[in-house]
C-alpha cells in the first residue's frame, strides 16, 4: 500500500498566501485605528460642545445679574464675613 499523495504547494502560492494574510491584518488593524480615532474625536467634539453652552450660560447669567443688581453695591470682603 501506497502513502496517499500529499498537495504540494509552489513557492509562488505560498508566497502568494503570506502576501495576502498581511493585508487582511493590515486592513483589519487599519479599521480597528479608524474607529479608535473616529470615537476618539467624537468625544472631544462632545466635551467641546459641553464647554461652549456652559460658557453661553455663564454669559447669560453674568448679563441678567448685571441688569438686576446694577444699583446694589458689592460688598466689601470683611462686611461679607460678619455674618
């Protein structure tokens, strides 16, 4: 009884194999950066955004105090702390 023949592969094809197994991991390490930087940015848009209307609402409110208490006069520190 005879071995039964194995598949011989050339060089090419196994060259051919490694070439194409390198770029699917690079692609897929690609992909896998692109969605950490695209989060990434999109928090810091987030965070950004969350500073500008906190400033548009310490503006606004900084406005109205000045229009209701534009006749009362600040206290000093030491009249603040007889309390």
């Amino acid at each position: 009884m005879s071995e039964p023949e194995q598949e011989k592969f050339t060089g090419a094809e196994i060259g051919k194999d490694a070439v194409q197994s390198t770029v699917e991991a690079a692609a897929t390490t690609v992909g896998e950066v692109a969605t950490i930087i695209t989060a990434a940015v999109r928090d810091v848009a987030t965070a950004i955004g969350g500073l500008a209307t906190e400033v548009f609402e310490i503006r606004e409110a900084s406005r109205k105090a000045a229009e209701e208490g534009a006749d009362v006069p600040i206290p000093a520190v030491d009249e603040q702390l007889e309390d």
